[in-house]
C-alpha cells in the first residue's frame, strides 16, 4: 500500500513542477511581448519626433526652437538638416 502512495505522491510532485514549468513559460512569454511592445512603442515615438523635426526643419524653423519642440539632440537636428541638403 505505501508504494501506491508513494507512486502518487511522486507523480504529484511532478505534476507540480511541470504546472510550475509552464506557467512560468507563459510568464516569461507575457513579459516578452510587454518588452516588444514597449520597445517597438518607443521607436515609433522617436521615428515621429524625427518627422517632425525634418519637417519642421524644411520649413525653417530655428533649430534652437525644433530642439525644444523634439525633444531631439542638437547632433541629431545637425544630421537631418545635412540629410535635408545632401539627399541620397
């Protein structure tokens, strides 16, 4: 008889550690997708405030003022204006 309880307790424990196993899977999943998200959320934000300045840049504006505006380096505005005058 203890070996049938014996049996059982063991196919429990490892029922147990597999339960743990996927769930622990799907979290790491979930997290995964949160950091996709997030990071491709993030790209999307900077890839506009780069539209904005060329744009705001091609009509003009002082870079001083596209920097505030952006958010942008100055660095980053001096690179798109010289994209703007040599374009490939």
């Amino acid at each position: 008889m203890e070996s049938k309880e014996g049996e059982s307790m063991v196919y429990n424990f490892e029922q147990a550690i597999r339960e743990g196993f996927i769930k622990s899977e799907e979290k790491g999943m979930e997290k995964g997708i949160e950091k996709g998200l997030e990071k491709g959320l993030e790209k999307g934000r900077i890839e506009e405030r780069l539209e904005i300045a060329r744009t705001a840049l091609s009509e003009g504006l002082p870079v001083e003022l596209v920097k505030k505006l952006t958010g942008l380096e100055i660095e980053k505005l001096k690179d798109l204006e010289k994209e703007k005058a040599n374009p490939h």
